[in-house]
C-alpha cells in the first residue's frame, strides 16, 4: 500500500540523499518524491510516497535522522494547495 509521508528537514548538503538511502536500504519503493523550501527560513519539505505497510517503523527511522525535524504521515482526507511561490495552504477535506 501506498503511503505519503511529509517530512521536514534542515536545508544542508546530503539530507536528501541521506532520506531517501534510508528507504532504499529498507527495501522500499518511492512512488513519488517532492522537494520544496519550507516558509521556515533553512528548512525543505519532503513529500514522499512510499509502497510500504509498516510507516510507523518508516516514519520512526526518518526521524532518527539528524537534520529531519519532523515526520508526518498524509491520510488521504488531507490535501496541499501548492502555489507557484513554492508557499502551500494546507486544507481539509
């Protein structure tokens, strides 16, 4: 099953690479993979979906990380607003 995990990062050389090994390590595909600047100064957001049913152990591992700062699973009842600007609207369906 596919899940779609946001995670918040600090913006330094090799975190993307850093995020993306640890899933690949596990043996989990990436569907999809997005990379924004944050509103927060330093700060990218990751958007990933990845074909796995264990997220929480996914999610737990991404936070172990050094420069994650937050990790987040999207149900699929929540959607992103994206804006040419790179700035999203966060909205409930």
């Amino acid at each position: 099953m596919t899940r779609t995990l946001v995670a918040l990062v600090r913006d330094h050389p090799a975190v993307l690479n850093r995020t993306v090994s640890l899933i690949r390590r596990r043996g989990y595909n990436i569907d999809r993979l997005l990379v924004v600047r944050s509103d927060q100064p330093g700060m990218s957001r990751v958007t990933m979906a990845v074909d796995t049913d264990n997220v929480s152990h996914v999610m737990e591992q991404l936070r172990r990380l050094i420069d994650v700062v937050a990790v987040n699973e999207v149900s699929e009842h929540q959607s992103y607003h994206w804006q040419a600007d790179g700035a999203d609207d966060h909205v409930e369906d």
